[in-house]
C-alpha cells in the first residue's frame, strides 16, 4: 500500500464573494504522478498554490508526508520538499542558467562561498541524470521554450524537491519536447519523486498519469485511477455535458483569393535567414492551416502579415490582401483592411493583464461607434457587451467588479482575446496563432466551432498551430513549413481519409519536409 505524501482536507478558498475553491479533500499517493483536470477557472492553480505557499487558505487544512503544515510562503514549501513550475515561467532572461537556478538558493556564507562553477557541475550532473540537455552557462534569453522549462524543473531538483508541481507544462512544447518532458517525468518517478500535473490535455493524462483528479467550479468531483476511465469520461466529468471531441465539419464553399503571399523571404537583424520563397493562398470560406515544428518561421510569417515585424529584418516578395499590398504597413493600417490577430504570446501582443475585462474586451474596437460617446465612452453599452461576450464564451466571474483580467485563467483570457478578435465587424482575414493553448477542453469545442462559424462567413483563416489533431479537424488546406518554406501542401480531406493515428499524419508531415 502506497504511503500518503500530500493530503488536503476541506480546503477553500475565498477572493471578495467568489469561492475559488470551495470544500476540497484530496489525497496524492508518494512516488505518483497525478493529474488534476478541469475546465478554465475550475480551481486547479489556486488549490497547487495553496499547496506551494502562494496563497493561504480560506479554511481547511494541509498535511505533508502525515504532519500537518501552513505555508505563509513558497519558502516554507520548499523547505519541506515541495517545489513548481508555473504556466508562465519565472526566470530572468538576463541571468545564464547557473545564476538563475541558484537565485535565492546561493547555499554560500561570508567564509564558505558557493562558487558559480561549482554550481555549474552540480547542474551539468542533475542535467544528465534526467535527460535535461541544457547549457547552465548559457543566457536564458537565448533558450527555447523547452529549453527553459528545462531550467525550471532543474531549479526543483538543485533545491532537492522530491515533489514537483507542475502547471500547465506542454501548453507551449513541442510535440517532441513533450514527449522528452514525459520521458523525465517518469525518470523522476522511478527515483520515487512524486509529481501534480495540471494540464488541459487528456491525452497527456492517459498515457502519463496513474490517478486523475476532476474539478468542476472550484470542487473536486471524482478522483480515479486513470486506467479506469477514457477521454470521453473525463471530458465529461469537467464541463457536465457529453463533449465533442471532434468539430462537425461542414463541406467548406472556397470563394475568391483574399491572401496572397508570394515568394516571401526573410532575413532577422542577425542574417539568419528565416522565411525562404515561401508561397501560399488563402481563399474566401477556408482555413488554411500551417504545419510544422515551431521555429521554422510560423513567428516571422505571423509578423509580417500583423505588420509586427522587426523593422532591421529584410523582407522581400509580396504579400496581397484582396489585391492590395499590406507588406510593410503597420498594424493598425491592417486591422482597418479587415484582418484581425489572435497571437502565440497574448500576454505580449493581445492583453493589458492590469486593465479590466472590459478595456481588453474592446481594445483596438474603441472608436467603434456603439462603444463610443463624445469623448468617451458609451459604459452602459460597454458593459452590456461584456455581459453578453462573457456569458456566450463561458467566463466566469464577478460580475459586480471591475477586476482585472489578470485575475482570470489564462484559458479564459485567451477566450477574451478570441470574443474580442473574431467579433470585428467588416472582418476579412482571421490570423490564429496557437488557438486553443492552454485551453480546457469544453473550450476548445466552442472555440473551434467559432473558427468553423467564421469559416462559413466567407472569412479567410490562417491557423498555426502545434496540435495536429486541430489543424486536421479544421482546415481545408494544410502547408507544412520546413526552413521557411512550404516543402508540401495537403487536402484535410486526403489526410483525413488516409490517416489512422497522429503517429502516421506526424510520419507524412515529416516525409514532406526532408
């Protein structure tokens, strides 16, 4: 019989009037991995960071290996084995990996100082103990994605955490950096460490975990071995209702060319060359979709059509919304043409975290004239739109404040972004970057019906993104970029009609691009 290393017994937690977490018992067998699942704001970062120290709960209580505890800060956690890596990773780009990892865990006194070399080796040998390839001494600002998370879970290790949590962590991975991230989940389970994973991704719990917790509106509602249920079941369990997992897909009615891109190449700041003669179309009523591992010049492609890109890079060939040149203007020249932008980094290019739901509701649509009075703004009018947007795309929160969207899930942000985006009226090019990451799987659902919806509209839609299930569920194209360059087009229909797994459409997007 396994030992119980975390417990948790009628733990809430309360902000204003709103219960985040109402009521929660909870048990995580030692040397397990467990994964908690559940819709966008269901409750599940808040009860990982009630465990870690971040926040205190309402009421209720906490034990660690059988003694009961309360953390006033993540330093109490970690100083009883409890470690996490967060959605958004908490590094500084400025420091090399070694001054990162040791940041705040110097380990060195006035007489005995730890040495940054010293703390190099020990890193390089945590590092390969776990398959964890990442150069300590290098810049984080010159990492990968992957490569930082990499960082973060060594960061645990260093401090001897032998329970990890870790929240969302393939929301922004490869597939082949997920599997590597998996790889070393289960290294460090056989050690006996025991890792919490919150993920959006059921696949990810099935073939990872051995026991599945589901919350539902700041509960836990069933917990189980995951052996003993399917996908099916578990999306279930978290939105209430029976989920399609798949899209209906209405026979797409392609009209006129509206995105023309031609020949389109792209040198950065550095001379690296980025695009390369790339060459595609998108047509009036289909999703074009863009295949591929990230970093094959998806970003570079997305900026230019946004009108983001570096202005030192060097840009060459053409690129035609409805006949017209848009290369080189600015995006706010593009928007009013009809092109909206749902972008990979929302936090970046999409959002005002501090600001309301409201004010980044209607970013970019504030001269609008049912948003618009005098010199200002129309508020009832405002506020009647985000009560029908947040209503239709499933947001919860108090609706009697002002708060700011920081508050929210970032699934739910996310779907903020896309009510906001998708919504434009006069709205002729739709650019999707990474759609549905970091988003439940309810959500999902009801975001790429949207997707579908705007199809039909007669809307050109460009779709990026890292899931190959999505982009063969809606597109009607798919291009698969190698080095800048679309190496090979496929109809979703042949995909559709000749794949029997995602291992075999993996195999032919590969085939295509060597």
């Amino acid at each position: 019989m396994n030992t119980i290393v975390v417990s948790v017994s009628g733990l809430s937690k309360k902000f204003g009037p709103f219960w985040a977490n109402r009521n929660i018992s909870l048990e995580i067998e030692n040397g397990s991995i467990h994964a908690i699942v559940g819709e966008n704001g269901a409750g599940k970062s808040t009860l990982t960071k009630m465990i870690y120290g971040l926040l205190q709960p309402t009421s209720g209580s906490i034990a660690v290996r059988g003694k009961p505890v309360r953390f006033n800060s993540p330093r109490q956690a970690i100083a009883e084995g409890i470690g996490m890596v967060h959605q958004h990773f908490m590094l500084v780009p400025e420091l090399s990996v070694t001054e990162n990892i040791m940041l705040g865990d110097e380990r060195g006194h006035l007489f005995a100082p730890l040495t940054k070399r010293d703390a190099s080796e020990e890193i390089r040998t945590i590092a390969d103990a776990h398959s964890l390839s990442v150069d300590p001494d290098a810049l984080v600002s010159e990492l990968s994605v992957g490569e930082e998370q990499r960082v973060e879970i060594l960061k645990l290790l260093y401090r001897n955490a032998d329970i990890l949590i870790l929240d969302e962590p393939t929301a922004v991975l490869t597939p082949l950096e997920t599997e590597q991230l998996f790889a070393t989940l289960k290294s460090l389970q056989k050690e006996g460490k025991t890792v919490i994973l919150i993920t959006h991704k059921l696949d990810e719990v099935l073939s990872v975990s051995d026991r599945v917790s589901v919350m539902r509106r700041g509960e836990i509602i069933a917990s189980k071995p995951t052996g003993n249920v399917s996908k099916a079941d578990l999306a279930r369990l978290m939105v209430g209702r029976n989920v399609l997992l798949r899209v209906e897909h209405p026979e797409e009615k392609p009209g006129r060319p509206v995105l023309e891109v031609s020949n389109l190449s792209m040198t950065d700041r550095k001379g690296v060359q980025r695009l390369n003669n790339l060459s595609f179309e998108i047509r009036a009523g289909e999703v074009y979709g863009i295949a591929g591992v990230e970093g094959n010049g998806q970003s570079e492609l997305l900026a230019i059509l946004w009108g983001i890109a570096d202005r030192q890079s060097v840009v060459d060939g053409s690129v035609m919304l409805e006949g017209r040149p848009i290369k080189g203007l600015h995006a706010d020249k593009i928007a009013a043409m009809g092109v909206s932008h749902i972008p990979e980094d929302r936090l970046r290019h999409a959002v005002v975290p501090d600001f309301t739901i409201a004010e980044n509701l209607i970013f970019g649509r504030h001269r609008e004239k049912k948003f618009a009075r005098h010199a200002g703004f129309n508020i009832p009018a405002v506020q009647r739109y985000t009560r029908t947007v947040t209503s239709e795309y499933m947001i919860r929160y108090d609706e009697k404040s002002d708060i700011p969207l920081a508050s929210l899930s970032g699934g739910n942000q996310q779907k903020i972004v896309l009510a906001r985006e998708i919504s434009r009226p006069g709205l002729k090019l739709l650019l999707l970057a990474q759609p549905t990451r970091g988003v439940d799987i309810g959500a999902i659902e009801m975001i790429h019906r949207r997707i579908i919806e705007a199809r039909d509209k007669g809307i050109a839609i460009l779709l990026v993104s890292a899931e190959l299930d999505e982009l063969v569920s809606l597109s009607t194209r798919i291009g698969c970029v190698y080095k800048g360059s679309v190496r090979r087009e496929f109809t979703a229909k042949e995909v559709r009609r000749g794949r029997s797994s995602e291992k075999e459409f993996k195999k032919k997007i590969g085939l295509s691009i060597t």
